[in-house]
C-alpha cells in the first residue's frame, strides 16, 4: 500500500520561511494529482496548493505569492516552499497524493508549522 510522509515542519517567526517535504513509497509515475492541505487549530482542513501531473498547479488565495509546490519524479517527492509566512499560517500541514493505480487518495500523518514570535 502506497505510504505517504511529510516533513520539514517546525516553529518560525514570522516572515521567515519553511520548505516541506513530502515523499510517497512508490513511484510517483504512478501518482496523479498531489497536494498539500493544512488544518488550522479548531478549524476544518482546507487546500493550500495542488500540482498536477502535466506540472500545473493551484493556489488558494491566501498563499499566492508565498508559497511554490513542486514535484520531484526521482525521489517520489513533493514539496512546498512557504515564505512571508505569517501567525495565520500556523496549521498542521498534510500531503495528499492520488494513486493512478489504485484510484484513491492516501494522506500523510501530516506535520506541524507553527508562526510564532
């Protein structure tokens, strides 16, 4: 079964920068769409960035201009490049991918970024 990781969490100021990582236990050649979501405290998961197979990618609007999602084929490996980052940005960060194979989507356990002074 597909496994999911992320990492590259941690506690930073505000206007500093975090890269996340997110690698899947098999190929992404076999992956789809792959995203990262993130769930504020005592709020509902929402989707920061998605980059599809053909290299397009989405942004929710509060991140635009902040943050870049990239996927890298020969390390099975997404990631997302967050600067600026501000207090509201402080979430618990998931990866999702979606499995040509399987035709589901498997999540990561997720990975804490916390903007604090």
């Amino acid at each position: 079964q597909l496994q999911v990781a992320e990492s590259g969490g941690g506690l930073v100021q505000p206007g500093g920068s975090l890269r996340l990582s997110c690698v899947a236990s098999q190929s992404i050649v076999n992956i789809g769409e792959m995203a990262w979501y993130r769930q504020p405290p005592g709020k509902e998961r929402e989707l920061v960035a998605r980059i599809f197979t053909n290299g397009a990618t989405l942004y929710v609007d509060s991140v635009k201009g902040r943050c870049t999602i990239s996927r890298d084929s020969a390390r099975n490996a997404v990631y997302l490049e967050m600067n600026s980052l501000k207090p509201e940005d402080t979430a618990v960060y998931l990866c999702l991918v979606y499995s040509r194979t399987t035709y589901q989507n498997y999540w990561g356990q997720g990975t804490q970024v916390t903007v604090s002074s």
